[in-house]
C-alpha cells in the first residue's frame, strides 16, 4: 500500500482534494487547505452527497454553482464558464498555485463576464439554513446537472437539517462520526467516509469504484469485496493519518481517469509492473 502511493505521488504529486468553488468566480480551486471554515465544511458535504451515482465530477460542480447563484446559468454562462476553466486548467496545471490575474490574462473577456455575473460577496443558496428553507423542487433545479435531482433534493434538505441540528456528532471521533452518518437517510459508506475525511478532516479512508479497480486489477483485494472489507485492508496497512488518506484517495481517483478506466490504457502506466491485470 505505501509502495503504490509513493509511486502515484511521485507521478502526479500533491492533488489538494477536496476542490472548493469559488464564491467570486464560480472556478473549481484546488490546493486551498479547504475546509477553512465552516462554509466549506458544508460545501464539501453537499459536494459529497452530489457525488453519488455521478462518475462526471464537473457535473458536481455545475450544480454548485447553480446553487451558490440561486439560479441555473444561462447557455451563454455554461460556455463562458466552460472556456475559464479551460483556461484556468492549462495554467494551473496539476499541482500550481494560479491567481485570478493570469486568468484574466489569458481570457479579457472573463474579465467582463465576472464582474457583470459571477461577482458574489458570498455564497446564495449554498447554506445550510437556506437549503432547509427551500423547497424540493427549487433545489432540484439548480442541483440537475448531477443527475437523479430529485433525490438528491430530498438528501441534501435532510443532510442540512441535520446539519444544523446535530452539531455535537462533528465533534466526535472518525469512527463515532461515521456511525453516526450512516444513520441518516440518503448517506452510505462512501459519502460518510468523504464527509469525515475531507469535511471534518479525521482519518477514514474512502473506497470508491476508482480503488475496487485499480487494487482488484493489482491482485490485492477482489472488486465485489465488502465495503468495509477493502477499507479494514487499507487501514491497517497505512497510518492512521487524514492527510495521507486525502491525498491517497485523491491519487487513486487521478490515476483512474489518466490509466485505469473501465477499459484500461496500459501504456505509461506507473503501476504497470506491479499490476496483475
């Protein structure tokens, strides 16, 4: 385990999960130390939540936008935002820190877009008072891009409320807090492991489609193995250490969209002479 992670680190180096949007100018940022308040906290539980059943993590992110704006973004918007990103892609690359003023710089017309839409003070309906105030079908519409909106409105009002109302369950340890999670509607294994992890930053590692794939394939665990079974596996090998275990599950989910898709691209792979597949 601490082998594959080196060499995955050595790869792609530092990822920064969990990416944190931007209130001024909606752009998915990483390396921020997220979360830095309780803001974020929230923002990463209802990413997680989001998350669920959705491979296509820029869907996550649309749908937050629309929420941070109460509103869904126009066509135009969708494309303006499209182009930023692109551009804020090429320039950050993986593991650099990139200021507004190269985006504006590679993109004038960002410039005008931010200013005339995306300047927010704060964030709108990406509250946790606000998302329990608002109604299903308001919630639906701005989280649609996720897919399975309506149950994912359902999940996020009951996460909010509880949220809100259980306080006291953030403060307890990574184990008591999980049990805790998984009590509640809508939140399996994989979202209570995301929001302990990288919410509430306690070590409990993630196991995702991305780590069945890539450790089945390396002969270490079986892809139809319990949940728990893979996590234990993972746990009792590593450091009980929440930054490990952020960058580790950051790495696996990389190294999943560059080599070890469901169709894998084998060559250039960095795991390649360790992988039984």
């Amino acid at each position: 385990m601490k082998t594959t992670y080196k060499i995955l680190y050595k790869a792609y180096g530092s990822q920064g999960w969990w990416p944190i949007i931007n209130n001024k100018s909606l752009l998915c940022e990483y390396h921020t130390k997220a979360p830095k308040n309780e803001q974020e906290r929230f923002e990463i539980l209802i990413g997680a939540i989001l998350a669920q059943n959705t491979q296509w993590y820029p869907n996550v992110v649309r749908a937050i936008q629309q929420l941070k704006l109460e509103r869904q973004l126009t066509k135009q918007e969708q494309e303006e935002l499209k182009e930023a990103e692109i551009n804020y892609k090429k320039i950050s690359g993986n593991n650099k820190l990139i200021t507004k003023g190269k985006i504006l710089t590679q993109n004038t017309a960002w410039a005008n877009v931010e200013k005339a839409i995306y300047n927010l003070n704060k964030a709108k309906l990406l509250d946790a008072k606000k998302i329990a105030k608002a109604g299903i079908k308001k919630i639906a519409s701005l989280v649609k891009p996720a897919g399975y909106y309506n149950q994912k409105a359902e999940r996020l009002k009951t996460a909010a409320n509880y949220f809100l109302k259980n306080k006291s369950v953030f403060e307890k340890s990574a184990k008591e807090m999980r049990e805790e999670l998984l009590k509640v509607k809508g939140i399996g294994p994989e979202t209570a492991d995301s929001i302990v992890l990288y919410a509430f930053e306690k070590p409990s590692f993630v196991i995702d489609a991305y780590t069945r794939r890539i450790f089945s394939r390396l002969g270490i665990c079986k892809e139809n193995d319990k949940y728990e079974e893979i996590q234990k596996l993972f746990e009792s090998r590593l450091p009980l250490d929440t930054e490990l275990f952020k960058e580790y599950h950051a790495l696996i989910v990389e190294h999943a969209k560059r080599h070890c898709k469901k169709k894998p691209l084998c060559g250039g792979c960095v795991l390649r002479m360790k992988c039984a597949y």
